[in-house]
C-alpha cells in the first residue's frame, strides 16, 4: 500500500506542474494531490533530476486520447486497473452510455473519494463512472463482473504506472488475466521501463530515494511488442524520447497529439508507452 499510495500522490503532483506550465502539453484541472505529496516529488525526484520527469504528463495526455479514440470507435467500457489518483474521467466529456471501471486498493479508493468530494462540481464525470475495491493479486476479475463488466464487450484497458512495481511473473498474470476478459477488438494502453534504468549513472540518486522510502521498480522489458505477444496482445511501443523525436520505422499513431522535443530528458529514453489490441 505504501508504495502505490505514495506514487499516485507524487503522479497527480507531476500533472500539476504540467497543467502550471505556459506550454503544457497536459491540462488536468482536478489533481487530487496533497501538499505532502507535492513536496515529496520535487524532494525525492525533481531536485534531484533537476526537472520533473515528463513520461507522467505525457503519459496521461496520450493516454486521454487514446481513451477518446476508443469512444469514438464506438467501444463503451473502459476499465482502469490500479487508478490511483488519475483524474481522466473527470477531464474528458465522455459519452454518457459508457461505462468507466476504476479498480484499486480500498484503502486508495476510499482516500479518492474524500478528495473528490473536496473537489466539489468539477468532480463529476459525464459517462457512467464505477469503483471496485480489490487486489489485482487476487481474483478481482469477478467483482468487476459484479460492477457491470461485460467480457462480451469490446473494452479498452487502462494500466499506468502499475507494471513496473510488479515482478515479471506478476506482469505476466495480470496481462494473462486482461487478455482473457478481452473481447475481440478490444485495446491496451500501458507502460513499462527499459532495464537499462537500473544502472543508468545519472539516475541512481533517484533510485536510492527511492528505496529509502519503500517504492521500488521490480522489473523492466527490453522488448515490449514481443512480451504482448507473447501474453497474447498485438502491440507497438514507444519511448517518450521517441515519440518527441519520431522515428521512420516506428512513427505515432493516427491519434497521438505531437509530443513536444522539451521532453527528450535524460530518463525518456527509459520509459515505454504501449498501445495493443486483440484481434
């Protein structure tokens, strides 16, 4: 709990500093972050990198228009596993007939929710929004059943910030389990690090602050395309550096917005993000 509790706060912190920003490339008007959290980030990442890393804002935008992409194809249920603080429900003018799952811990749902209800009007999403309490270690495919999932349905699955504080083997059962409630024409928006970041010279400050409080990276792929693959997805991937240098063999999708050059930063190159999709 303390790992994914504390990394929520410090996400939201870093869509502040985003949204703060005259060239934003995110505009995320309801954080849900405590002043705690905000310190934490810029004591234990910023200041020590010098910069907030940019694969959380740029995540979270490309991630809202995936989310828009899939409306507009007509997919009406979206689930996001471990939603910790993500205020993408919140942002974007959904259809009213989808159905918008947020699975997390209960303890973080519960937190969530006295936040959101500070936050007032701006809190309220236009789909149809549903929480469920549950532990993705466990068998928490039947209590988002119980919530109104429908495995028959085309879905698109949310999965930010999650898979890097899993073991392989972990990565792998969750990604098993999602692929088995994946109707065909269904879709996967995820994120993962390169390996490489453990023994990146210029990161090793961060790592030690890390570990000092307890959030640790537990795995990385080298390979994400052939890892969905293998747990059954067809995928293409992207490091944010590539993405705000794109590359010929391996350019941005249709729908991905440009992502500004200002975010080619010393630990970009690290970072995947993913889109997939069964057949």
């Amino acid at each position: 709990m303390q790992t994914i509790s504390t990394t929520a706060g410090w996400t939201a912190a870093a869509r502040e500093l985003e949204t703060a920003r005259a060239d934003r490339f995110l505009e995320d008007p309801v954080t849900l972050c405590t002043e705690v959290e905000r310190r934490q980030w810029h004591d234990v990442v910023v200041s020590v990198l010098g910069y907030s890393p940019p694969v959380v804002p740029v995540r979270a935008r490309l991630g809202d228009e995936v989310v828009r992409a899939a409306a507009e194809d007509g997919i009406r249920q979206v689930v996001s596993l471990a939603a910790g603080l993500e205020s993408r429900v919140l942002r974007l003018d959904l259809p009213e007939d989808l159905l918008y799952v947020e699975v997390d811990l209960p303890a973080l749902l519960e937190a969530r929710s006295l936040r959101l209800a500070e936050a007032g009007p701006a809190a309220r999403p236009a789909c149809r929004r549903v929480e469920v309490a549950a532990d993705l270690s466990g068998d928490w495919h039947r209590s988002l059943e119980d919530a109104g999932f429908d495995p028959r349905a085309r879905t698109l699955w949310v999965v930010e910030g999650l898979l890097p504080y899993l073991d392989a083997d972990s990565c792998h059962t969750l990604l098993r389990t999602v692929r088995s409630l994946s109707a065909p024409g269904s879709r996967l928006w995820c994120d993962h690090v390169h390996p490489d970041v453990f023994a990146a010279a210029h990161y090793a400050p961060v790592l030690k602050s890390l570990e000092a409080l307890g959030v640790l990276w537990a795995s990385g792929w080298t390979d994400p395309v052939a890892q969905l693959a293998a747990d059954g997805w067809r995928a293409r991937a992207w490091t944010v550096k590539g993405l705000a240098h794109p590359e010929p063999d391996n350019p941005p999708v249709a729908w991905m917005p440009p992502v500004p050059a200002r975010t080619d930063t010393s630990d970009s190159g690290y970072h995947w993000l993913i889109w997939a999709h069964t057949d």
